[in-house]
C-alpha cells in the first residue's frame, strides 16, 4: 500500500509556517499526514540529506513538528553511514519527510548508501513518503531540478536538470512552478521527453494513495497541473481533483 505526499514548496526554515501558522492549522497539508497515519501522536523521521543536514533546518523541523504532537527524529546520512544504522530507523517511523535542497547530490548519496532500496521497501510497507521540493521529485521517475544552482558561482548562470528518482510514480515532478517561473523550461523538458508531468506550486501537494490522488492545498493561490505533450503541442491542465480519483486519468491518452 503505498502512500506520498510530495509538497510544491513551501520553507520550514525561513519561516513559511509561522507566516502562515492559523491558515495551516486549519488545512495544512501536514495534518493529513498525521491524519493519514491514523494515530494521534506519529512517529516523523526527517531526512534533511538534501540541505547538507543543516542544523537550522532540523531545529525548525523539529518544532514545528513538535507542536503538531508528532515525536520527531532525524536521520543524518554520512559517507560511512552503513544499512543497518538507517534501515531500522526507516523502517520503524510511521512518516518519512525529506527536506528540500541539492536533489542530485541527494539522490546520488542515497544510492551510494542503498538507501533508496530500504525506501522503497518502506513504500511497500504503506509508511507515509512525503516532503517539499527535492523531497518531493524523489518519489517519481523524474524530477525538474534547479540542483545546478547549488554548484554555480555568484553570478554564474545554470540550467534546470532532469533528475532520476526513486520511480515509485511514473511522472515527472515539478515543484515552485509558478514561484520560480520553470513553466517554459518544463514545458521543453516534457516536449523533449514525452513523460507526464505534474507541476505544483509552493504550498501545494499531490497525494497519492494506492492508485488515487487528489490536490491539497493551504489557500486557493496555489495550483497544480498536468503537463504533457499531446500530438505536437504541450498541453497544460489545472488539477482540481480535492476528492480522490483514480490515477488513471493523468496516465490515460487524450
């Protein structure tokens, strides 16, 4: 049974939730997955492998999470870091949340280390996969990435990349789509490769449950689309889906 939330965007660190603390409380897209967890009080591993571990970023995880009665942990991925000293941890939380950041230097620590093999099996156990940004491209096939911009020098220009997920949903993900303006380079990414794209704003997530999704949202800003290349255009589509439906509708040929 497998279960992802994956979050457009939105920065624990630099205080989104604080800014937007009462609209959250409300709606937020991390009560449903407590909710989904179907305890009060979930276990919720944070992976900030993305952002370098920082140190500021697990304290503002862990506050916040804090507050919302979760029992927070961390896992802090190293060089020397061995299966057994991961696993276990993975494996027993009741939600993984991987912070934004650097999603190519993620992706390969993680397979250096294996572990994207124990995160799928924790995909297949049904323990809830979710984050924000790199935390949300991991869970697909592909994911839009500005991953280049973390290896730049000031003043350098860089390219959005595609990067390689853990393919546990045959799309490609893209989040901050309108905050950082990537709809045109998105669109050629699609145009150029012919996969199925789900573009989502910041404070905005898709969640999908088995073989259904829906959209989440804090506030109606935020918008999510299907991206795809229909003969020889790219056509752009709002998701509006807050009720389940089956997956089947974004993979279905127009």
């Amino acid at each position: 049974m497998g279960k992802i939330i994956a979050i457009g965007g939105e920065d624990i660190e630099k205080g989104d939730y604080e800014k937007y603390g009462p609209e959250i409380e409300i709606k937020g897209i991390d009560k449903e997955m407590i909710r989904l967890s179907g305890k009060k009080n979930p276990k919720i591993l944070f992976i900030p492998t993305a952002s370098n571990n920082s140190k500021r970023y697990i304290k503002a995880f862990e506050e916040w999470f804090g507050k919302l009665n979760c029992k927070t942990d961390v896992l802090l991925l190293e060089n020397k870091s061995k299966e057994k000293d991961f696993k276990e941890k993975i494996l027993s939380t009741d939600i993984i949340y991987v912070g934004g950041g650097n999603t190519l230097r993620m992706m390969t620590i993680w397979r250096k280390l294996g572990v994207d093999k124990v995160l799928r099996l924790a995909f297949d156990r049904g323990i809830i996969l979710s984050g924000l940004s790199a935390g949300g491209i991991c869970w697909f096939s592909y994911g839009h990435s500005d991953s280049r911009i973390f290896t730049s020098k000031n003043g350098e220009s860089w390219p959005f990349i595609k990067v390689t997920g853990l393919g546990l949903y045959s799309f490609i993900f893209c989040p901050h789509y309108h905050q950082e303006k990537r709809e045109k380079d998105f669109a050629r990414l699609i145009m150029r490769d012919r996969g199925i794209g789900l573009a989502v704003d910041n404070r905005v997530a898709i969640e999908i449950v088995d073989d259904k999704f829906r959209i989440l949202k804090i506030n109606s800003r935020g918008k999510a689309y299907l991206v795809r290349k229909v003969k020889r255009k790219i056509e752009t589509k709002e998701l509006i889906n807050e009720n389940f439906e089956s997956l089947s509708i974004l993979l279905s040929t127009p």
